[in-house]
C-alpha cells in the first residue's frame, strides 16, 4: 500500500532523539525540552473546572469563543501596541496550529518560504507538509543572533511568498529592536511577501527591546502568532491565536473546521482567566528564568563558555566548539557520560553546528547542577585535544 513519500521523508527531531535516550536514563538531567517547569497557576486551573462544570463542554464557533477573542483585542492594543477587530483574531490549537493554518492559507506547492537558522524545527517540517520549500537566512553571533535585511535580499526569487521571523527566538533568546524590525516589516511590503511573526514568547522578555511587528508595521500584511503555553505555563491545554490581515480571514478560518473544528472549551475559558486575571503570576515566572539566565552564564563564564545573553525566551544558547566535538555527537556523550540531556544546535539548523540549547524552565538546582557537569565535561575533554 502507498504511502505518503514526502511524508515519510520528514526529518526526525534531533532534540527527540536526545530526549528519547535521556528518557531512558533514570535520574537523567533533562534540560532539552522547552516547557515551563511551573504549574498553570490556580486561578487559571479553576476557570477551566468552573467551566466544564457550568456546561461549556460542547463545541464553540470555529475561530473560538467571542469572549475569548473580545479579550485579545485588547490584551492585543494594551500590551503588544496594536489594532486589530476581533473578526481577525482565531483561536488555535497552540502557536504550532497558528502557524500551520498561517502557513496553509499562504503557500502552494513550490513556493518558497524564508525561515530562520537557527530556527524552530517545526516550521520547516510545516513548509514540507505544505510541499514548499524552506529557503534559510542566517542568524549569527557577530551580528546579535537577529535577522540582516543584507542576508535576505540575495535570497528572494520569483516565488519567494513569505518570511518568517521569530522574536523572543527559540532557540537563540535574541530579540529584534524597534528599527531592525522596521526594517524588516518593509523589506517585506516592499518585496511583496507575507510576513509571518512568531511571538509566542511576546511576554517572556528581559528588557524593553521587544515590539510587535503589527506595531510598526502593516497589520494587514502580517501573521501575529501567539500562545497561552509560555507565558502561562499552559502548555498541555493548547490554546494559541493568531492575528491575521483581513483578506486571509475567511481562508484560516475556513481550515479550522476540517483541522480541528474548534479549540477544547474548557481551555478557551482558562485563556480568559488567564488574559483577565491577576498577571504576578506572568512577573514571577519571567523574573525566575532571568535570575536562572544569569545564573547559568555566570557559571559558563567560570568554566570558559560563552552563551548568548537571552534578551527574552527561556533558553541558554551556548557555544560548546570548545570542546571539538559535532553538537550531536557533543549532546550524545553528555548523556551517556554525564547524564545531561540539551538539544544539539544542529536540531536547530545547519548554523546551530557548535552549540547546544539549554532550557531554563528547568528548576534552578537541577539546571546550575547541569551547567556544572557540561564545564566539568568540556574541562575533562580539552586536555585531550590539546
Ligand atoms: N513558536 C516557537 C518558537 C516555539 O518555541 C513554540 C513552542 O515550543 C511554539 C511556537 C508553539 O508552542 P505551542 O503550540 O505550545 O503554543
């Protein structure tokens, strides 16, 4: 029987890889998966409870329920410094279905889709779902990890649709300022391509670099993608949105149906509660992950690693080319020597080669206990190669 060749040639996961093994490995630290290690605050569990029990079990509209988007409008304007009506915001399955339903509502087979490396796997696996082709810009260290108006120009051709941007990066922690992304919105209205900007870790920032794209530039010719599960920790209920230009409205909103017909209801309440409710919880979580940011490059410091200051996200991007050893084959034997699990920069990208990601939503004794293995290891290794 056939199936599906494109398909089964996805590439698999270089960070699934590492996780199945560490899995494997009791008591392993795992400091690879990118997941809040807090719980959903309580306020938010009890909106859902409340919810089910009140009846809200059924199914909603497709684009989610209109409480639900009223309160985006304005969680929209007040903290991302934007405009936008209700009717172009739908609640999705996570920022990963606000991305696919973007991304499908765009692209045709052939196109090509300009996306970031080191980036966020999935979106590529999305490109070669939709049988378009994944065209990469780079994101280097001597230019801050954020994207060059330079780096992309050689790289649009006839049937360039789209360029996708990712600030607070996964898995670099680099944010884009006010004139690069300026730059950005307008290199893209002027080359006539969609833009696509990821910003499910909008809340997630260390200092006041961040902006919406939508904030500075043409909202009806950006995709603003956003999720409950970092800024929330509610990464299991799946509920995400994305605020599209008016013209792909009725296309996105047309996918949800046979995708996912509607997001859980319960769970679109719990959104409510968390967008309505107190936001200490919000300033608690993101001051853990900087304390955690500079805990951890004080200690790679000591040991003579560098790692990228993260202005937002919650990850450690850290050069490991010290060691000699491939990212792989560097996350392989920190496993199996030491017990650590990261991800390999390669999982990110070619131009990930010499570093590793680590989590810092990992708790902070398990985390600094990590980081001093992965010195202890990169110090074990050096003489050898010396
Ligand atoms: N975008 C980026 C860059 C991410 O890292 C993630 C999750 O890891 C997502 C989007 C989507 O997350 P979710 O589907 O849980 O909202």
């Amino acid at each position: 029987m056939h199936t599906s060749p494109a398909i089964d040639a996805l590439p698999r996961s270089g960070i699934r890889e590492i996780m199945e093994l560490a899995d494997q490995i009791p008591d392993a630290i795992v400091l690879g998966a990118g997941e809040p290690n807090f719980a959903t605050p309580e306020h938010i569990r009890r909106a859902a409870a409340a919810a089910a029990e009140a009846g809200h079990t059924k199914y909603t509209p497709n684009l989610g329920i209109p409480a639900l988007r009223a309160v985006l409008v304005d969680k929209l304007r007040d903290r991302n410094g934007y405009a936008v009506t209700a009717d172009r915001i739908i609640v999705t399955n996570g920022g990963v279905e606000a991305l696919f339903t973007s991304m499908t509502a765009i692209l045709e087979p052939g196109d090509e889709i300009l996306l970031p490396d080191p980036g966020w796997p999935n979106t590529t696996a999305m490109a070669h779902i939709l049988r378009a082709t994944p065209i990469y810009f780079p994101l280097a260290a001597e230019h801050g990890f954020v994207p060059r108006i330079e780096d992309l120009e050689p790289l649009v051709t006839a049937k360039t649709r789209a360029l996708l941007i990712n600030s607070p990066s996964n898995p670099l922690g680099s944010v884009i300022d006010r004139s690069r992304m300026r730059e950005l919105v307008a290199f893209a209205e002027a080359r006539n391509l969609w833009l696509i900007s990821d910003e499910c870790y909008d809340e997630i920032v260390f200092d006041d670099r961040f902006v919406s794209a939508a904030a500075v530039g043409n909202p009806e010719r950006i995709f603003s993608v956003y999720t409950f599960s970092k800024t929330y920790a509610m990464t299991g209920w799946r509920v995400g949105y994305v605020a599209v230009p008016s013209i792909a409205a009725p296309l996105v909103a047309k996918l949800q149906e046979p995708i996912t017909s509607c997001i859980n209801a319960p769970a679109q309440h719990a959104a409510i509660a968390a967008i309505t409710g107190p936001q200490e919880c919000v300033r608690e979580m993101r001051d853990a992950y900087r304390d955690r940011r500079d805990g951890v490059a004080t200690r790679f410091a000591r040991g003579g690693i560098g790692v990228h200051p993260a202005a937002g996200a919650f990850y450690a991007w850290a050069d490991i080319s010290a060691s000699g050893r491939s990212s792989r084959d560097f996350a392989l034997a920190l496993l199996r020597e030491r017990q650590v699990a990261v991800a390999p920069g390669t999982a990110f990208g070619v131009r990930g080669e010499g570093y590793v990601r680590l989590s810092l939503a990992t708790a902070s004794d398990r985390l600094y206990e990590g980081v001093d293995r992965i010195v202890e290891f990169v110090q074990a290794h050096r003489p050898a190669l010396a």
